[in-house]
C-alpha cells in the first residue's frame, strides 16, 4: 500500500489535487481511499489531504500518521507540524521556487523540487491571495514517484476540474517537465 500526504493552505487545491491523484490511480485499477482534513477551514490556513493506494481493497478507517509521500504545496509548511511524525524515508515534493532559500529537511528523503507557483501563475492559475498549484503538483509527483503516468493525470484533471481546463493540463505537464530532485 501507498501511503500520501499533500499539505498546503487553504485555496491552493490540496483537497482536489488528492481527489485528482485518486481517480488516475482508479483509472489503473488501483483500489483508492482519498480524504480531506480540515483546521480552521478558511483561506490560507494549513489543510491536509490524504491517500491510499493499492491494489487491493483498503479497509483501514484512519488518518495517515506515516506516509511514503508527502506533496507540500507551500514550503513555509516546511518547518510547520507538516513534518511531525514522517518516516525517515518518506519522498518529498515542495513547491519551492529558486529566489527563496532552499527547503530545510533533516531526514533521509528523497526530496523533489518544482517551481509550481511560477508554472500557475504563468498560466494565470490564480484567486486573488493565491496561486493554485495543485495541478502542477500532481503532474510533479506524477514524475517523481514514477508511480502513475501523466496520461493518466490529465485525464482526472480534464474530469474533475471545473474551469481553465486546458490551463490546469498544461501546469501538470510542465511540472511534469521540470520538477528535480536535489541532494541535501
């Protein structure tokens, strides 16, 4: 079983960017199990948003405390509770764009990069207080786990997202592109 965690704020998408992963692994005759957890539920509060993965039937009923991935969507999370309780080992994706300090890790991860707020902002994937990256996020992890291919994504991304289709496909194929892994 395959084990995510994606962690943003609130309006950046963690919610249907979970939902989106979770219908491209359906679509490979995965068994999936997506969930949201919500704090304070307003803009710009850290949200959370968990998956399950295998190939057989999920019948756990609880939260993920260890997960094998973990997609954060705002590297400020970095050094917030996002990282309490991960697994040494756990793969890690951040949103980090190259004009702000690097992400501080101290654990044994395989850690990956992606510029998703420039790729969202490039393509005009924005409110008016945030840029929403989920789609360029899920294309990166796409690339980075190797787990799931971007076919697959684009097709969960042209069902569920409700606007700006073309856009939200486009983002998840450049971060697809440009995502990187970096040594610590």
């Amino acid at each position: 079983m395959i084990e995510i965690k994606l962690s943003g704020r609130g309006g950046q998408g963690v919610v249907l960017a979970s939902q989106i992963l979770a219908a491209a692994f359906f679509r490979t005759g995965k068994w999936v199990q997506s969930f949201p957890s919500f704090g304070a539920e307003r803009r710009g509060a850290p949200v959370a948003a968990f998956l399950r993965v295998d190939a057989k039937e999920i019948t756990l009923r609880y939260g993920i405390t260890q997960p094998d991935w973990l997609i954060i969507f705002d590297s400020n999370l970095v050094n917030n509770t996002v990282m309490d309780g991960v697994k040494p080992e756990v793969s890690v994706i951040v949103n980090w764009s190259p004009s702000t300090q690097g992400p501080k890790l101290s654990l044994r991860q395989r850690v990956f990069v992606v510029d998703a707020t420039s790729i969202a902002q490039g393509l005009n994937l924005r409110t008016t207080s945030f840029s929403i990256v989920n789609t360029a996020m899920v294309g990166a992890f796409a690339k980075a786990s190797g787990l799931i291919d971007l076919d697959n994504i684009t097709r969960a991304i042209d069902e569920l997202v409700p606007i700006k289709k073309k856009e939200n496909v486009a983002a998840a194929r450049e971060a697809y592109v440009k995502v990187k892994e970096v040594l610590l």
